[in-house]
DNA sequence: CATAAATAATAGTAATACTATCAAATGGTT
DNA sequence: AACCATTTGATAGTATTACTATTATTTATG
C-alpha cells in the first residue's frame, strides 16, 4: 500500500521525505515489518539498516529519531484511514450511515482481511493499535503536535465530529465519544489477545465493533446540551 | 501516601521491597516526582540516584529496569485506587451508587484536590494518567502479567464489573466499558491540556466526569444480552 | 560524459542500561 | 562493647544506543 498510494504527510514528520525515493519507501515497509515484530521499545535505527543493507546514517538522513519515525507511520496511517473513509463513505447519502460504517473500520479487529489491501496494511494496523498512542502520551507533545504530526488524525474526528452534529446539533460531546471509541477499541483487541479478563471480546465473537457501533447510537441520541 | 498506607503489590513486581526500607520509599517519593517532571522516556536510574544522593547500584537492588519500576507505580496505584474506592463505597446500600462514586473517582481531573491526600498522590495519579498504558501496551505484556503487575487494575475491574451486572445481568460488556472508561478518561484530560481540538473537556467545565457517568448509565440500562 | 545528489563506509562520542567487586556503614544479638 | 549480617556506597567496567562527522562511492540527470 505505500507503495501505491501517496499519503499526505506533514514535511515536518521527516527531515527527508521517505515517499520519494527506494530507500525512504523501504524504510517504511520493513519499519513496518521490524516495529511489528520486536515493538517500538526495542526498534532502533542501527536494526532497522542491517534489515535493509543500508546504514545508520542513511536512516538518520530520513527521520531524526525513532519517535519522529513513529509520528510518520501515526500520520500516514491516519492519512490512509481518511482516505479509506471518505471513500467508503461518500456514496451515502445520512449521516448516520457514515458514521457507522466509520465506527466499523475503526474499531474492527486488525486480523479482519476484510478490506485489507495488502499484508503491510495489517502491520501497520496492529502497530497504531499497539503503539499509536506512544507518539501522542509524552513530553514532547505540545512540540510534536506543532509539527503537524496529529493533523490527519485531527481531519477525521473533526469530519466525524461534523456527522455526528449533523444527527444531533445538541450533542455536546462529539470529540470526546470519538476518541473514547478509537483508542478504546485499539485497547479492547490488544486486551482480548492479552489480558482477556480486561475485556468482553474474544476471537470467536466481534464484541468490539458490535459495542461500540451500539455505544455511539444510544450516545448521540442522547440529549444533554 | 507513599509512607503512610501500605499497598499489596505482588513481589514479582520489584527485586527488594521499597516498601520495607528508608531508601526504598525515598526511591518511591522521589522516583514520582522525577517522571512526573520529566517524563518516562527521559528518566533513567542515574538521575534518580543522583537525585536522592544514592547511586545507580543501590537503585538496581530494588528493580531490575525502569519498566518494572513503572509497573511499580502501576500496581500501587491500582491497589491505592481499590482501597480508596472500598472505602468511599462500603457504606453505600445500591450498586448504582458505587458504580457512579467509582466512575467519578476514576474520572476526575488529577488538579481536583477534592479527596487527594498529599502532593505526591496527585503525581502519581498525574504520572498514570500520562504514562500507565505503557506498563501495558508493550510486547512483555505476558511476561509482567504474569508477574502479578496488573492484578490490583483487574481487581477493580472485577469489581465494578460485579455492580454492573447487580444492575442488569444482561449487560454483555461490562469489562469494555469499564476499561472503555477508565483509559479514555486519563486520555480526555491529556487532550484537554495538549490537543484540545480531540476533546470536550477543559478547564472551565468538568466534561470528563459529567459524559462518563451519563455514559455508564445510558450503556447499562441497554439490553444486549 | 560531466556533475550533482544520494548513499555507503568508517569512525567516533556521550549517554544509557546494565553487572561486578569491595569497602563502609548500620542494626540487631549476646 | 564486640560480633555478625545486611544494606548501602564507591568505583569500575561492558555492551548497546543514539546520535554526528567525514570521505569515498554509486546513481540519477541534463
């Protein structure tokens, strides 16, 4: 999927950007591939080289750290499911149908095939869900946040933000209920493989998806301005 | 607090016991303080020594790495979280009254002096509201579940998932909510502070409490059995 | 074919994340 | 008060991480 299509991701997430050469593309496929595999906290440049042939240095060129690495595969993910929403979304024609079918690809289980595009699009998904928020819970944020790293995150709850007024202008909490159900769900599935008394989903149900699409219509229908 | 109640927390979760020795609970006191000032990916065992006039050596003693050391704080926090919502509860007669007093607990701005008892738990509850989710989200996560570090956060999970179910037996999603709740929580105030376009909440309203509350209502009076 | 740009190769530094050893201090018996 | 065990301090040392700098080599472009 990198490889196919081009993601607008702020120049300030990269010192060069990774989109626009063989090295850069590389980089990201195999970053992918190795965060995937022995997680962020054990991921270091010096590995990520040796995995490509290449050096540290060359790696250094692309991105400033390991952090500022992550904040890339954070905003192009995020750039990817905005462009995978709009386009599954802009056939319909309510409100509420969007938002479901949102709420669907949002929270679904990174294991689903289903509307997966390619094996790096699933490595990709299980790392936001397992390491997403480490880019956005640190020191750092206020800075990272200037760069622009959060902005495609930012584009779809704003656009969701928007559907939801749309079926209830009183609604007084949209942003709130909106992350609540994308990190919730991230939590819920690393908790059904991991701590399984932490949650109700397990793999033979889709307690996830089900919840949450159940949680955001009574929620928005609730009146509380 | 640190000095004041002692916590169970399972003996896999450090090498010694702070808890039993003067330079075990400065390391408690003063290890808060330092990741609460400067942040979990910045703290090393070197500036905690060289904090408290120790060295690096003496700190190993007590944990092997700083990940078991933020397990520490987790599971005393957990633990510190169930003794004070037992005791704010035991004398309430309906579960829909534990359940809300609970939620607003564990909901409540870690500025809301209100029911906070020294400086220090308003640091740690400021360090899990920031940092927690990274004793969990890592790929040891079996190997420190095992060690017991999470036991007292499923306890109270546990039961706040028992008053649910007293409410409507039917609910088929108690621990997702709950945890639902919780993580989301710690997450709304890190927004209101940082990224404020992602969140409701902020320093003029108390939005995180009020939308959790409504939300545990309105989710537990919905059959889905 | 020339030249600019990108990458590789190599080297080096400061900090981190530890482990090991031994001396000094402390605390509780007899 | 002397003795012993435990805890802590002091010091040293290693491998890895997280970078930066320099120069040589390859690759793309006009």
């Amino acid at each position: 999927m990198v490889l196919e299509v081009k993601i607008a991701v702020p120049e300030n997430v990269y010192l060069k950007d990774p989109q626009q050469s063989k090295l850069g593309l590389q980089l990201i496929q195999e970053g992918i591939e190795l965060i995937d595999e022995i997680g962020y906290e054990a991921f270091t440049f010096k590995k990520l080289a040796t995995k490509i042939n290449s050096t540290e240095a060359s790696v250094y060129r692309y991105f400033e750290n390991k952090q500022q690495f992550l904040q890339f595969l954070f905003s192009w993910y995020w750039g990817w499911m905005n462009y995978k929403i709009h386009m599954e979304t802009a056939s319909m024609s309510t409100a509420n149908e969007k938002l479901k079918r949102s709420i669907k690809l949002l929270t679904q289980s990174n294991d689903v095939v289903d509307s997966i595009t390619t094996p790096h699009e699933a490595k990709l998904k299980s790392i936001i869900n397992q390491e997403g928020i480490k880019a956005v819970l640190n020191k750092n944020v206020d800075q990272i946040n200037q760069s622009g790293a959060f902005e495609n995150y930012k584009l779809l709850v704003e656009k969701m933000t928007c559907w939801i007024l749309e079926i209830n202008p009183n609604f007084a909490y949209p942003q709130m209920l909106l992350t609540t159900i994308i990190e919730g769900a991230h939590l819920q599935h690393f908790f059904a493989t991991h701590l399984p008394r932490l949650t109700n989903q397990s793999s033979e149900n889709n307690a996830v998806e089900l919840f949450y699409i159940q949680l955001i219509c009574t929620q928005i229908t609730t009146n509380n301005g």
